[in-house]
C-alpha cells in the first residue's frame, strides 16, 4: 500500500508505539538455528540506547509458534561499553516460555541502569540442543514503555528519509482498518497530526475455471498435506496435514477461464496473488511451501 505525503517530514503511525526493532513484521516469518537458537526477525540483535537514560523500561515482545520440540522464550540482555563487543551484561530477563506446539504471545521487560549502552534481544530454547530447529515468529517489537502496546513497524521500514513525499507501509495485515497520521516537524516544534483512515485488502488467489463475480466461496488451508515434505519429516500431529482452517472468499473478477478471489477475513499465511492448478481430483490447489490452500466446486 503507498500513500502520499505532502509538506511532511515525519510519519507517524498510530498502529502502536515505536518499534526499535527494523526487519519485524507482522506476518509470520521462520527463523532457524541450533545450539541455543539466538535468532531473531529482526535485522539486528543490538539496539543502541546511549540516548537514554537510568530507569528507562524496554518491553520486548513477540507471538512465537513453536514448531520445534524445544522450549523456547525471548531474551532480553543490557550491556556496557560502546561497542558491540561489550565487555558484560548488567541484567538478564526472559519471558515465560513457549511449548512445542504452542502458539503465545508473550514479553518480558528491562530497566536501564546509568551505564547501559546497548540492549541485546533475541529467542532462545531453555536448553543447547544439537540440531537444527525452526520456529515461526511474528509481531516481534522492543520499545520505550512498561506496558505492551499493538505491533508497529520502524519507521527505517516505511523507506522513509528526509523530506520524502511519497512512502510504503509493509507489513500491515489483510483487510484490517489503520490509522496513519501524518504531522511536520520544524527541529523545535510538531503540527498537529492530520489522519487518514485506510483498510488493506484480502489476500488474493487465483482459480483456472469461470466462476460467478461476487459469488462466494469457501477455501481449505492446511499445513504439511502428503507431498509437502517427505514423510517423517512434519512435525509430530501433522501427518497428512493439520492446522486446517475454512478461509472465506469472494469472486472479484473473472475473464479468460481464470477467476481472481479475494479472501474476506484476515488470513495471511500465504503469500498474494498465487495462482492454483487443477488436481488429479478435480479440485484445484496451491502449495507454498509445506502450506496449501485449496478450492472445490
């Protein structure tokens, strides 16, 4: 989604508060390791707050799920020094852990003490292990506060740099309403927010057959279906797929032999705009990755 700024130097977005964080999102991303995993969706483990001060409070926070058969849980580190080489840590704090096969939301806080240069936040499993594992993370986000508050983007992701007219938001949510307000700031003093109210679309797929504009329809989702992945390899409940869901959908366009349909709630496990191909019986599907969508007259 773009829209356009004008006589602005500053984006604010009312979705949340700052997010420290760049790379985040509010889609579900993988990230894999071994050992003691340390990932992180972010482009960066190290967050530098030389800027603030002693009794500042971090909130870190994400929505994990836990496809491994590791506890895993967020870290939170604060470190001395003024690079990041630190030399020590001052505190650690780690939020309540996930189980394998869950899906939480979850946080946990630091306070700055005087010499705190730098904040380190990652994901850990609670134990070394000695294999590769993945997880799933989404709405990963460090901010200034004690209370956490919905995920935002970084403003370094809009791609915006000084005086642009013109930016794109990622990372928004399918067919959800955002508030974005735009305000000028002179070095001394900021105008008063003008908001505008916008709703992104549904994901969309397309269909090889003719169907009906506006007629509706019901779609299948569903995780590691037979010949996704090679037997043995899904995780433990998922043989022959699970994680099934109905996603509603509605016709939007239809020319050619091929229908374009628009999903009608929030869903956003796949990517857009996939295009499905007939199945030897007779239904049509799409696969991305060890996920699948299908549709069935």
């Amino acid at each position: 989604m773009q829209y356009r700024i004008r006589n602005s130097d500053r984006l604010l977005a009312t979705v949340g508060d700052r997010n420290y964080l760049t790379g985040t999102s509010s889609y579900w991303k993988t990230v894999s390791g071994t050992s003691w995993l340390w990932e992180t969706t972010a482009k960066t483990y190290w967050t530098s707050v030389a800027w603030g001060h002693g009794g500042y409070v971090f909130i870190y926070s994400a929505t994990i799920r836990n496809t491994s058969k590791y506890d895993v849980r967020l870290e939170l580190y604060d470190y001395t020094g003024n690079a990041n080489n630190h030399t020590s840590s001052e505190q650690v704090a780690y939020s309540e852990k996930v189980s394998p096969g869950e899906t939480k939301n979850i946080s946990t806080k630091i306070m700055m003490s005087s010499t705190t240069w730098w904040i380190c936040s990652d994901i850990a499993t609670l134990q070394q292990v000695n294999e590769n594992i993945s997880i799933q993370v989404k709405d990963e986000k460090l901010e200034l506060k004690h209370q956490q508050s919905p995920w935002a983007p970084n403003p370094a992701d809009y791609g915006i740099s000084d005086r642009n007219n013109a930016y794109q938001v990622t990372g928004l949510m399918p067919n959800t309403s955002y508030d974005l307000s735009v305000t000028s700031f002179n070095g001394l003093r900021e105008s008063t927010k003008q908001t505008v109210t916008v709703k992104t679309r549904g994901l969309r797929v397309t269909v090889p057959v003719t169907l009906p504009v506006d007629s509706a329809h019901t779609l299948i989702y569903l995780e590691y279906p037979l010949g996704s992945v090679p037997i043995g390899t899904e995780p433990k409940g998922f043989f022959g797929g699970g994680n099934r869901q109905e996603i509603p959908a509605k016709v939007i366009s239809s020319s050619g032999g091929n229908s374009t349909l628009e999903i009608t709630n929030t869903f956003n496990l796949m990517n857009d705009n996939l295009t499905m191909k007939q199945l030897p019986d007779g239904s049509f599907g799409v696969f991305d990755g060890y996920k699948a969508l299908y549709f069935k007259r």
